[in-house]
C-alpha cells in the first residue's frame, strides 16, 4: 500500500471546496455583501464555505487543527495575545476593524492549511486552484474592461508606448475595482497591491501542484504572463520578491531534484544567477514604460518619501508614550506602513515586543524548513514541488515591513502562510505513513 491511499478516500466535495478556496483568492475586490461595515468578499465567501464542508468531518477536522496548532503554537500564540493586547488599547477609541479584520483573515489561513491537510496536499487542488485564480482574474477583468470600452490589450499597448501608470491604475483597474463596488462606496487604486500579492501566490500554489516529467512549459507560460501584469501593477514589494523568489525555487529545485556532478551544479547555479541578471537587465531597458518602472524602482518616489516621513512621525509619537501606545493615531488620514513600528505605536512597548517574537518564530520557522530540504532534500515526500512550496512565505513575510492597515498581513498574506504550513503539515504526515510502513515488518510476530 502506497502512503497516499493510507487512511479513508479524501472526499471528492473536500477537494473542490479546497479548490474554490484557491480559485478564488484573486478576487478580493469582488464583494459578496456588508455586515456590521465588513465587507464580505468572494474569496472570503468561499473560505467559510471550506471551513463549513471541513465540518462534515470532525475526525478529519480535528485531527488537523490539533496538529496545526502543535506545530505553529510558538509564533501563533504570540501574534494572538499580540491582538489582544491591541483590542485593548483600542476600545473606546476608533478601531476601523483593524484586529477584526487579522481574527478574520488567520482564521481562513488556518482553514485553508486544514483543508490541504485533509486532501493529503494533493497536487491536483494546487494546480488547479491556482491556475483558475489566475486565469479567472483574466477573464472576469476582460469582461469588465470591455464594459467601458478598454480591454487589456489595449490598455498594455498604451502603457508599452507612453509608460503612463497613472491610466493603469485609475482609468483601468480603479474603474474596474469600482464597477462592482456597492454604490457610493469609493474604491482605491490601492487595491492593485492586493490583487498582486493574491496573484503572485496562486502563480506560487500552481507551480507547486506541477507533478509532470520535463518543464513545466504551462506553468512557464503562465508565470511569465503573471510576471508581466505585476509589472503593470508596479507593486513594488511584489516585483522585488518575485526577482528573488523565483531564482531561489529554481535554485532548490536544482538541488532538490539532484545533478550529475558538482560541475553541472555549479553551471546551472551560475545560470540561475545570469537569468536574474538578465530579468533585471530587462527591466532597465530604455522605453517609455521601462524607464517609468526604473524610475518606480529607485525608491526616490513620493510614496518612499512618504513612508519615511510616516516612520519619523511615528517614532516622535512613540517617544511620548512608549509603553502604552498612543492608540490609532494617523498621519495624513494613513496608518503606518510597518507591523513593528505600528504595534509599538498603537499598542506599546509589550504588544511590540509580542509582534516581534512571532515574526522571529515564523521567520524562523522558514528557515528552518529551507535550511533542512537542502541537508536532506528526501524528506519531502508529497508529490508536490517543494520549491515552489519553499518560497510561499517570502513574500509575506516582507510585506510587513511596508503594507497598509499597519503593517499586518493582508488576506493574500495569511493564505500564502497558511498554504506553507498546510503543506509542511502534510509532509510530516505522510512521512510519519511511510516510516510506518517501512518499520511495520520489523514488528510483525513469526507464526509458532
């Protein structure tokens, strides 16, 4: 028997619901409907549908949620009492749903990671999922840019030709945003970095769920198409993890997968490295748009030069009231960008030092796992690729240093963490079957 027929058939409606949920995660801008001034969005939706159907199945349930919570308590119950301790500070005061908002997107990381879990990370839901979420934000944007008489073609010829953003952002993807808005409701061009963080990791999760011989020439096709739009978006935290994230899955793999002699290792290494050269390369070449992205990318913009002066703000307020916090203060109607300085900020002196040691842990907890799959690359044994699995956390964990809504991680983020620990999760599992079943012989009694 084969580790992944071990146990009771994963159920067929399991693994759709774990699909959707993935399938989803690029619409965030969809709404559903407004409770309570939440607005429920589809992927949101789809995410408490999972947790629903998980319900079904309260061994399966469980059994994962208590293993979860083993292996993620250290750096978990650190961001927990973290928020707490936020809510506390908070009340009587505006809160803006500001720790509502981080219960809730946990809460669906957690269920998706159970979810994967309990369809033994099949490979089939990753590639799938991801592949959807991808080419479902295609086709439903096409069908709203067509509504106003624009179409990405269009708009990626002008941008090509003129480098001019500003229609991107507010006469294309805000007026798209705004179309299925409920009425007086004023969406911002902003929410382009949601949808590229949620892009970058259904790319992540589909490349994961790979399982053929040879390139993956689908995955390679859909990536670079993934590649161009964060382009277009110029979601700068996106573009920067995406140069690194890639080379490095490409490098693990390389690895992972294991080469004929030190020499071809070193050879393809040294072609990993000239491929991020050349993409770099490419990026500063001399057109209108190029040099606007170049430009973008120098960190000498207004948005760089707002951040600093948020960050100079903040720690002026800090000094007056270090332990305590000076609640949800704003600097020109914005919270700070950054987890750290925002928790000291809002919050004090212990919630700081509480954001800061689950930061370590799930830092720590990567590296880790990255430093171990390269000593001993047999211990991963899903037939998922491990590379791409590798780089989940990369983007979210570099995100908290420059989001929105003060630093915390945003809906994308939590499902990239929670994509990662599920499927670490479920290669501790399936390596415990497979050592069961190598060990089971050994303790088998000789009949008398």
């Amino acid at each position: 028997m084969s580790v992944g027929a071990a146990g009771p058939p994963v159920s067929p409606i399991l693994r759709v619901a774990v699909t959707a949920a993935i399938a989803t995660v690029t619409l965030t801008w969809v709404p559903v409907t407004s409770a309570g001034g939440f607005d429920l969005r589809l992927p949101y939706m789809m995410a408490m549908i999972l947790g629903a159907i998980l319900c079904l199945f309260p061994m399966q349930l469980a059994t994962g949620v208590s293993s979860l919570l083993r292996m993620i308590l250290p750096w978990l119950a650190a961001y927990v009492l973290y928020l707490i301790l936020l809510q506390v500070n908070l009340v009587g005061g505006p809160t803006k749903g500001m720790v509502f908002r981080q219960v809730f997107f946990l809460t669906c990381a957690l269920t998706l990671a159970v979810g994967l879990v309990g369809t033994r990370a099949d490979a089939r839901v990753l590639r799938w999922g991801g592949m959807l979420a991808i080419i479902g934000f295609f086709a439903f944007t096409e069908y709203l840019a067509r509504q106003i008489g624009l179409s990405w073609i269009s708009t990626l010829v002008h941008f090509l030709s003129t480098g001019d953003l500003g229609f991107v952002f507010y006469h294309f993807l805000r007026e798209m945003f705004q179309m299925v808005a409920p009425e007086g409701v004023d969406v911002p061009a902003s929410n382009k970095n949601i949808v590229a963080v949620c892009m970058f990791i259904a790319m992540v999760l589909m490349r994961a769920g790979f399982t053929g011989k040879g390139a993956d020439r689908i995955g390679g096709f859909i990536t670079a198409v993934t590649l161009v739009t964060l382009v277009v978006f110029n979601t700068r935290s996106v573009l920067l993890m995406s140069a690194l994230g890639i080379p490095l899955a490409a490098w693990i793999g390389l690895i992972c997968r294991g080469v004929q002699s030190p020499g071809e290792f070193y050879v393809k290494t040294a072609l990993i490295v000239a491929s991020a050269l050349a993409l770099i390369l490419v990026l500063s070449a001399g057109s209108a748009a190029m040099d606007e992205i170049a430009a973008r990318l120098s960190f000498e913009d207004q948005s760089t030069e707002g951040r600093f002066n948020q960050y100079s703000w903040a720690f002026g307020r800090i000094e007056q009231n270090p332990m305590v916090g000076a609640g949800l203060v704003e600097f020109n109607g914005q919270n700070v960008h950054n987890l750290f300085i925002g928790a000291w900020l809002h919050a004090g002196l212990v919630p700081f030092l509480l954001v800061v040691a689950a930061y370590l842990g799930l830092f720590l907890s990567w590296v880790l796992f990255v430093f171990r799959l390269v000593a001993a690359p047999g211990s991963w044994v899903l037939p998922v690729r491990v590379e791409w699995v590798a780089i989940l956390p990369l983007l979210p964990l570099f995100r908290v240093w420059v989001a929105g809504d003060a630093g915390h991680p945003g809906f994308g983020e939590w499902i990239g963490f929670g994509a990662f620990f599920g499927l670490v999760l479920a290669n501790r599992r399936a390596r415990g079957l497979e050592q069961s079943f190598v060990l089971q012989p050994a303790y088998r009694v000789a009949p008398s």
